[in-house]
C-alpha cells in the first residue's frame, strides 16, 4: 500500500468507528428509563415543564400539567425618537486624540511612503503626530490635506 491509500483507509477507518460510536449512544438513549434527553448529563441543568402521564392502574389519579414557574414577560422598548440626538465630533482636522478610519489612512499614507515601525492604526497619537510634524510639516491635518495625499483610500479588512 502506498501513502495516499493507507491515509484513506485510515479516514474509512475512523469514519466507521464514528458512525458506529453515535449508533452505540442513540441506542444507550432509546433504552434509558426516561427516554428523554433530561437523563443525559449534558442537559441536566434545562428544567424541563412536567408532562402528563397515563397509568395503568384504575385506582391512580392522572397527574395535572403544571403551569410554568417563569411565564415570558412582556418587554417594551422606548421611544428612540424622543431621545436627544448625539453630535457628531468633526472628523477634520485630524489632530491627537482623533480616531477612525481617515486617521488609518494618514498612518498608512506615512507608512508607505516614509516609513514607520511600531504603528497604532486608527487612533492620532504621540507617534503619528511626530510623524505628521516631521515629514508633512503641520500640526493637524486638515480635510484640504488629507484629500491631497489620499486620492485612492486603501481598503482595510
């Protein structure tokens, strides 16, 4: 036998022996006293609302369906167009403390074309704005310099 044909016969193998350990629980299963999955240690922690049973005996009475401990509550959501509005800080100019993706796109900008070890993407630090000042000579990068330097934005995933 060659490589490839013990390797299948090994998959073969264990596929059976899988297939035939599932069968061998099912069947555990089905012979179980409850026959109900509340047996089985995985579900042992679900509460289980109690069922009805028939007897066989005359002289037992039928057992009654219990109502359920935690009937569902009713949720009400409120009323989100009353709630005041959130501004919007001003994206430019990019300055320390700033965040988002135009920020990724100036570090990528230095980046590229200047260099740079140790990069935090997406937030304006200490860093990027010493890089800012170093090479393109500004404190801020304001929306007229920004649309300058990135023409294509570089798409992240």
């Amino acid at each position: 036998m060659n490589r490839k044909q013990t390797i299948q016969t090994g998959l073969i193998a264990g596929l059976i022996i899988g297939v035939g350990l599932l069968q061998y629980r099912l069947y555990k299963m089905g012979k179980s006293k409850n026959n109900d999955f509340a047996s089985d240690q995985t579900f042992a922690n679900l509460e289980i609302a109690p069922t009805t049973t028939s007897t066989t005996k005359a002289s037992e009475k039928k057992a009654t369906p219990k109502p359920v401990a935690n009937p569902i509550k009713k949720v009400t959501t409120p009323d989100l167009s009353k709630a005041p509005k959130q501004k919007k800080e001003p994206l430019f100019p990019l300055k320390l403390g700033s965040k988002g993706n135009e920020v990724t796109q100036i570090q990528m900008y230095l980046l590229k074309n200047h260099g740079w070890e140790k990069v935090t993407m997406g937030t304006f630090d200490a860093a990027t704005q010493k890089r800012v000042q170093q090479f393109l000579k500004v404190k801020e990068v304001p929306q007229s310099l920004y649309k300058k330097l990135i023409k294509k934005p570089v798409q992240l995933q």
